[in-house]
C-alpha cells in the first residue's frame, strides 16, 4: 500500500462484490495479498505472498463498494486475506469508507485481539474502532469447527465490537459454499462440507475457499464475544478477550 488518502493504493487478491458465504447478511468480500502468517492447511495459499494480486485504489474500491450497495443490497463489507493487519493503513481505509456508506465491516484476522492491541500503529487502533464484527486467532487444522457457521477452528471467537450484530440463529446456520463460472475462470468462495473438500480439484483457473475463523465486542459497555460452544459467553468490556 502507498500513497496519500486520496490516492492510497493496495494489492488485493480478489474481490467478490456481493456474496453470502463471508458473514451476516450480502456482503461485499475483499481478499488482501499478502500475509506473514504460515498457518498449516491455509485456505488460500495463493494470497500468502505479498507479490501479486491486482494494484487498486480506494476511489475505486470505494466505487465499487458503492455499487455493490446500489446494485446487490450488500449490508457490509468483509476483509480477509491474506491478512488485513499486515495492510492495515488500506483496510483501515476501506472500513471507514464502508463507514461513510452505511456499510457494516467484517475483519478476519490470524491475529488475536490481545495481540492487536499491544501494537503501537495508531492504524491497527483505528481499524478495531472501525470494525463491527472481528474473527480472530490463527486457523488450526486440527480443531475444525461444525457449530458456528463463517468460523474455521474452535479456536478462533467472535468479536462482536459494537450492538449491530449479536451471535443470533444464523450463526448456528448450516455453512454455504458459492462457485462462479465467468469469462476468467471459477471462482470459489465459502466453506465446503468435509465431503466437498476436493470439489475444486482439476478446476484450470485459482480458486478462492475463505475459512471461517470464535467472537468479542467493543473496550466498553458494547463489547461481546461469542466464544466456542464448550465455553460459556463472556459479558462486559475486555481488555483480556481475544
């Protein structure tokens, strides 16, 4: 990412302008390029180097989001990766822009929240501030969750940071998985059932499958998480929730 506000550039792996396999409700799903974390069994491999994917700038994506929102009734954005802390300046961006339209923002991190909150870029702060809903923690292979839906291991919560979302029925909803053929190739979004892990397989073009990553709410009265069904809910302010 470079450059001012009104000419901020970011490298993004993919974006799918309006899905329902990435959150609550129609969302507007962007895949950042790059992500210094090496989970083993990563779901998108192919967005862990920092080189490639496509060079766009805000104005665009922010155009984009806006006809999202016209054009498909999309109720927020998801940022994923890759991951969106190692491009906080331009998710930062994107979340206040998704602000600025109504949008919810939705942020997927292989960071815990305690982790975030020991950095010191102002960044990193702005983006917890300006995110609804945040899933963190790395993805574990070995710990896959059936229970919530949009979560890849038991391990990882959910972070609800302010009241526009709560941890209601369509969390314990059923996981989807969506395929796009176009003019470029398939695109594959969402999480699979176990017994449709190799669907992709033999498919020319890359294909994109996001894992769901548990939950907490905002350093105040606000703040909920929604954590693992072995676990019994947390309440209140967290400066120790993750």
């Amino acid at each position: 990412m470079q450059g001012t506000l009104e000419n901020l550039t970011m490298q993004i792996a993919q974006v799918v302008p309006c899905t329902e396999a990435e959150g609550p409700g129609k969302r507007f799903a962007v895949w950042f390029q790059g992500c210094p974390l090496r989970c083993p069994g990563c779901c998108n491999p192919e967005f862990l180097p920092f080189k490639g994917g496509q060079t766009k700038t805000l104005c665009e994506m922010a155009a984009w989001m806006a006809r999202a929102k016209e054009e498909n009734g999309v109720e927020g954005i998801t940022l994923m990766g890759g991951e969106p802390f190692a491009h906080v300046a331009a998710a930062l961006a994107l979340a206040r822009a998704s602000r600025q339209l109504g949008l919810s923002v939705m942020v997927f991190s292989g960071y815990t929240i305690e982790e975030l909150r020991e950095r010191a870029e102002p960044d990193v702060a702005g983006l917890i501030a300006a995110t609804d809903i945040l899933v963190d923690g790395p993805y574990v292979r070995e710990q896959p969750d059936a229970e919530r839906r949009w979560i890849g291991s038991r391990n990882q919560r959910i972070h609800f940071l302010t009241a526009r979302y709560s941890y209601d029925e369509q969390w314990r909803q059923k996981n989807t998985l969506e395929i796009r053929v176009d003019k470029d190739g398939i695109t594959v979004n969402g999480f699979p059932a176990a017994d449709a892990v190799g669907l992709w397989k033999g498919f020319s073009k890359p294909w994109t499958r996001k894992k769901a990553l548990p939950t907490v709410a905002p350093r105040g009265a606000e703040h909920r998480t929604a954590v693992p069904p072995t676990q019994p809910p947390e309440h209140g302010s967290s400066d120790g929730e993750g």
